[in-house]
C-alpha cells in the first residue's frame, strides 16, 4: 500500500514537471505544441551527453 502510494507521488511530481516544461514552451514559442515522450527523451539525452536512448533503442 505504502509503496503505491510512493509511486504515486512520484508520477504525480514528474507530470507535474512537464506540464512546467511545456508551459514554458508554449510562453517562449509562438504557440502550443504538444510534444512526444520521445522527442523530450532526445532532448534530455543531447542536453545530458548520455547514450541512454542509443541503448534503449538496440535493447528493443
């Protein structure tokens, strides 16, 4: 019980963090646009100089 809730709190507080991101987004750009799971994947993978996503990708 304890352990789901914890899970909870922790997708609750990342959703919350990219409704932030894409609000930002959305005041600096011209307009709104959705973005894709892994197109905010990529970007965090360049920002962050990891090989994540490249591994990710030959795993699957």
């Amino acid at each position: 019980m304890k352990t789901g809730r914890i899970i909870g709190w922790i997708l609750l507080g990342l959703a919350l963090v990219l409704i932030g991101h894409e609000a930002l987004n959305a005041l600096e750009g011209e307009g709104y646009s959705l973005i894709a799971l892994g197109e905010l994947w990529f970007r965090l993978d360049q920002a962050m100089g990891t090989a994540s996503l490249n591994v990710s990708q030959a795993v699957i």
